[in-house]
C-alpha cells in the first residue's frame, strides 16, 4: 500500500491510516519504514491499520510504502495527516 505525500514541518506528527476492505492479519501490511505501528483493528470482513513518526525535516514526506504481503489491489483507502505540533 502507497501512502500519498503530504506537506509537514520538522517536529510535526505524521499519521497514515490505512482501512481494507477484507479481513487482514496484522503481518499482512507491516509498518512502513521509520514509522511505528499504533494500533490496529480486524473484524469479519474489514481491518484498520494506524501508523505514525515524528518528522525529522521540513518539506513533502514523499510517498511512504507499507511492507508485508499486503492483499488484493483496490481494496483500501489510504490517508496521510500532519499534525503540528506546537511548544
């Protein structure tokens, strides 16, 4: 699964969230690299995946890639949100 690029800045909070559209083990989409996995949910017939990282740099975070065997095309919805961060 590809997560689509989004405009963040250095300290601010990246979440990617990922629903499918079938039951899905959590193995099935592993964290992408350089995120952590916060939670997941599995039922009958869906699964949602939430992934988060601390942005290192100002600018576009590029596509960022789930790792693991994944299932069939077309079957998911993929969200990248920043949330700033303020001191």
């Amino acid at each position: 699964a590809v997560f689509p690029t989004v405009y963040g800045e250095k300290d601010d909070v990246l979440l990617l969230s990922q629903s499918f559209d079938d039951r899905a083990e959590r193995t099935d989409f592993r964290k992408p690299r350089g995120t952590e996995l916060l939670d997941w949910t599995n039922s009958r017939d869906e699964a949602g995946f939430l992934y988060g990282k601390l942005l290192e740099s100002t600018g576009m975070t590029g596509e960022i890639v789930s790792r693991g065997p994944g299932g069939p095309k077309c079957k998911d919805a993929l969200l990248s949100v920043v949330v700033n961060r303020f001191d």
